[in-house]
C-alpha cells in the first residue's frame, strides 16, 4: 500500500503541495481507522518518549527518587528550553547529584524566544539542559542510578536501554525494526505505524500492575502539564490546552504525530512522508477534529489547519485543506 495524500497546499485555485502519509488510529483489539500504509516502517523519534520513560516508573527508580508529576511530564517532553523547563532539569539533577556533564544528549540553542535572546545577549553558549530532550535524558540518569549501572546510557546495550526496548516491543506487539540513533544520541527504535497507534491504545486504556500504573501516571502527568511537554507557541502544548485534559497529543522529527484518548481508549499515529512539520501538525489538527476532540472554529484548529495562509504584508496567500477522504 501506498501513501495516502493527507494535507494539500492550495494557492490561487492549483493544488500546490500535497503532504502524504500514513495514519492509524487503534484500540485494544486492533486499527479502527487508517489512511496509507498501516504496516509502513518508521522511526517515531520523540514521539515514543512516553515509552521510554516507562522503566523510569515501572522499575522503582521515580518513586525511589521522589520524582513528581512535573517530573515525568519532563521526561516525556520535547521541550523549549525556557526557564520553565532547565530550572527544573537543573533541579532535579542536583537533587540527585548529577552535573550538566552526565547528561549525554548534547547542547543547542533553546527554542524559547527570551532564553534564546538571553544566551546570544550574554554571549554565552547552551549547555545541555537546553536541550530539548534534557527531561528525557534526566529520566535515563535515574534509571541508571536505579540500576547502579554505567555512565554511558545511551550505549544500545547499556541496561537503560535494553529496558527501553523491552518496554518499546511490548507496548507496540512487535519485534523492533531496526534501531537508529536520534538527534539526542539515544538510540530510537523502529516499528510500523499500527504498531505504534497499537502502543498508545495500551496508554488509552492502561491495564492492571506496574505496566498499566507506569502508563497512567505518565499521561496523567503530560495533561497535567502541557506547558513542560513542548512549551509556549508549540502544537503539542496549545492543542492539548484546548482539549481541556481529553487527550494527549506528542510529536516526533521528521513528521511523526501520536495522540492517546483515554475517554475513547484509542490511539493515533500519523507520519507525514516528506518529513514536514506543517504537514504532521495539520495531519493531527484534522484527526482531533474528526474524533470529535476540537470544533472545527476553535482557534487552534485554525492556526495549525483551517486559517488563511498569510505573506509578509499579511496579505492571503493560499490555504491548507484536507485531502479528499482525510478523514472521512
């Protein structure tokens, strides 16, 4: 099967883009819905953070270290790099004992327009806590002191990660794809699109014992805290703003998409083909629309997929529009 043409890009009356893609939206017994190729292979990039921070909960280590809501929201995050989120990454590694230097995800300039400004202002250079996966990797030190293991955790066979890869083939049903290393030097894992819409149905409708709690407690923290999971001006925290605690939504590089609906038990997945933030964030606009989740005149709906494209004079310029049959 083949990409299904999701978003289009109208200008002046011509189709001008298309973004194309696969889609799955699951519960527990299998795909509901899907768009493109189900079984296509992916990487879900930070999309599966969630996943990822399973044998943080599961195991002890967060309990163990005393590790709050606002905590694990951070581990799931792809965050800013405000003040929001680095005092609190800084936090929470000195409580622990760790410095800046443990973390092994690398240092870049923070999206967040005031921190940003700050640094170039100072003349002073990002650390790691900038990152935007900081909270993630602050989880992977946990885990790891946890395990009283290693310092190198985001070694493939450090056991941080042969925990996350159990976690990551269990919760998708399916022996990973292969694995690549992502833009913060963990190793992601690959599995199809159904097979991680599969994973977030197990996060709609946890089950009983460690796994189930483990899952819970994670989405519950991400509603709790949309603003940790991304930051101010970002889809993943303004969408599920205006959701009002009804689901999670969380991206991914390269065009990944997943959102997890308890109310329904359902799971979502999408991967936009060309890699295109524009098109993953219309792609997942128009599915929330669709599960009934946002009103189709809600603001946010109309920044991420309904509004007029605008130019620099601010004059309109063309429009994104669903694809004939997204969704139906």
């Amino acid at each position: 099967m083949t990409a299904a043409r999701l978003i289009e890009l109208w200008r002046g009356g011509l189709r001008e883009s298309s973004h194309l893609g696969h889609v799955v939206i699951s519960d527990a017994n299998g795909i509901v819905e899907a768009w493109g190729n189900p079984g296509a292979v992916i990487y879900p990039r930070s999309s599966c953070k969630m996943i990822q921070a399973l044998p943080l909960v599961e195991s002890g280590a967060a309990d163990q270290a005393g590790l709050g809501s606002e905590h694990l929201a951070l581990a799931c995050a792809s965050h800013n790099g405000g003040r929001i989120h680095t005092e609190r990454v800084a936090a929470w590694l000195s409580a622990l004992g760790f410095e800046e230097e443990d973390l092994r995800c690398g240092a870049h300039m923070p999206r967040d327009p005031e921190e940003h400004r700050r640094l170039l202002c100072s003349d002073s250079r990002p650390c790691q806590i900038h990152n935007n996966c900081s909270g993630k990797h602050a989880g992977f030190l946990t885990l790891k002191r946890h395990m009283k293991a290693g310092p190198e955790y985001v070694e493939i066979d450090h056991p941080v990660q042969r925990a996350v890869r159990r976690a990551f083939e269990e919760t998708t049903g399916e022996t990973a794809a292969g694995w690549g290393v992502d833009g913060c030097s963990a190793p992601n894992f690959a599995c199809t699109v159904e097979g991680l819409a599969h994973a977030m149905a197990g996060f709609a409708r946890p089950g009983a014992g460690a796994r189930g709690q483990a899952q819970r407690r994670l989405v519950e923290a991400m509603l709790a805290h949309p603003e940790l999971v991304a930051g101010e001006g970002r889809a993943c925290t303004e969408l599920m703003r205006a959701m009002k605690g009804r689901a999670v939504v969380k991206t991914g590089a390269e065009a990944v998409f997943v959102g997890i609906v308890p109310e329904r038990g359902l799971g979502i997945a999408l991967k936009v083909s060309d890699g295109g933030t524009r098109g993953a964030e219309a792609a997942i606009a128009a599915l929330l629309v669709h599960l009934g989740l946002l009103g189709e005149g809600d603001p946010v709906v109309r920044k991420y997929l309904t509004g007029p494209l605008r130019n620099w004079r601010g004059l309109e310029t063309g429009e994104l529009r669903r694809a004939e049959g997204f969704p139906v």
